[in-house]
C-alpha cells in the first residue's frame, strides 16, 4: 500500500520569507482582480480553463494551454493561476447516494 509522507520544514531565511510573501502578494492581486472582473470573464470562460496573471485573463482549452500563456506572456509572475470554469451555472448539489 502507498503511504504518504509530508516533510514540514520551518523556514526561518529572511530571503525565503521575503520572496515567499511577494509570491502571496502576487497571487492576491490576481485573485482580486478576478473578484472584480468576473462579469467580463465568465461568459467566456464557462467550459474552459483561466489563467489569470498580472492582474490580466485568458482563456484555455486546455491547462498545459493555460500555462503556456502564463509562462510566455508573465514569466515573472509567481503568483499565476489556472482553473477550470464549469459549464454549468448554479449551485453544485451533492447527495449521499446510499
């Protein structure tokens, strides 16, 4: 059987803390700015994969496709993102099916 292993590091680098927190900052951005563009983006989007780097949208059919626009068009930015817009709209239900 396959069993997990997790490795839990303290890093205490000032330099690691400095660039792991610019990271943060950068990925914030670009989560609020989606917060703020969802309307513009949604529509388009339903089905496909979006990336959202420096604080701009594409849209994908495919995560590889996604990334390479991340690595081509914002190589910098470390704080990327890629997920997939489901097509369907409306609340997700689950139900036990027992």
């Amino acid at each position: 059987m396959y069993e997990s292993q997790y490795v839990i590091e303290d890093v205490t680098d000032p330099d690691d803390i400095a660039r792991f927190r610019a990271q943060d900052v950068r990925h914030r951005r670009n989560s609020e700015w989606l917060q703020t563009h969802w309307a513009e983006v949604l529509p388009r989007a339903r089905g496909k994969f979006l990336a959202v780097a420096e604080q701009e949208a594409f849209i994908a059919d495919t995560p590889a496709e996604a990334w390479a626009w991340v690595d081509a068009m914002h190589p910098e930015d470390n704080g990327a993102f890629v997920r997939y817009i489901r097509s369907e709209e409306g609340p997700r239900i689950y139900a036990d099916r027992r």
